[in-house]
C-alpha cells in the first residue's frame, strides 16, 4: 500500500502533465497567431511593392515622348531606353514577399511589352476586403497570384507614399 509521500509524488507528476499539456497548447496557438501575422505583413509588402511596379510602369507610358508603350521588360523599369539620358522609373526589381524571389509572373500587353505583374504564390490571402481604390479588383479573390497589379489607361495609381 503506498505511503502518503508516494501518493504525492503521483499527485506532482499529474499536475506536471497538466501544466506541461497546457503550456504545449498555448506555445502552439502563440506560433499559429505569429504565422498568421507574418502572412498577413508579407501581403501589405506584397501591395506595397505590387503598387510600385503598377505606378512604374504607368510612369513608363505616360512619360512624355515615350510613345504610350509599354516597357518590353521589367528591367526597362530600372533604364529607360526610349531616352539618351537616364530615366528610372524603379530604383530596383524588388521581390516578391511571398516568395521572397524576383519571380514575378508578368502580364503581357496586347500590343507587346509589360503591362503588370503579379505573384505566384497560390496562398489564399487572409485579406479579404477594405481595398484602395487601385486595388478595389482584389476583393474576395481566392489566391494571391490574383492580385494583379496591372496598368491600363484611365485607371487610378496607386499613389504609394
């Protein structure tokens, strides 16, 4: 028959158990709310930088003496070509924050070049409403390889600040 002190010791090692299965959950829901904001930062980044590839690109055609054409590759972003002094419509080829690559899919234009790109990540985006005017067409899409950031004419900037 066990001792007083033997039916402690049982006692303290269920309690551990207890404290140790409440702890485990709690440290996973902290790792899941962590993930969850990171996911949702990288789909700011990913409207931060998508906006500054739209607003550029739009900077590339409408640039007075530059024919209304589109780029015929992102790096003319960086170089305009069309001009024998240096024109920068982008200070770099930033990368995809979902990816974290410079594998961004590109949207061709009807008529050549590059009209807008967008990430191919497949991830369905936590944000789901509340866009800016530029980006009202993201609303409800199921993956982020559909928010397109697209220049066509008549359609409003991005006004990244």
């Amino acid at each position: 028959m066990p001792t007083g002190k033997q039916r402690q010791a049982g006692l303290a090692y269920f309690w551990l158990m207890g404290v140790l299965l409440i702890m485990g959950l709690l440290l996973g829901k902290a790792v899941e709310v962590s993930a969850t904001q990171a996911e949702r930062q990288r789909e700011a980044e990913l409207l931060y930088v998508g906006g500054l590839y739209r607003d550029a690109i739009r900077h590339y055609v409408e640039m007075p003496g530059g024919n209304g054409r589109y780029p015929g590759r992102l790096e003319d972003l960086l170089m305009d070509p069309r001009f024998l002094q240096p024109v920068r419509h982008l200070r770099q080829l930033y990368i995809d924050p979902e990816t974290g690559q410079r594998d961004w899919a590109v949207i061709n234009a009807p008529g050549g070049g590059v009209m807008g790109v967008h990430s191919i990540s497949t991830r369905m985006p936590h944000k789901q409403d509340d866009f800016s005017e530029a980006n009202a067409e993201f609303v409800k899409k199921p993956s982020l390889s559909e928010w397109v950031f697209v220049h066509q004419p008549g359609t409003p900037s991005s006004t990244v600040k």
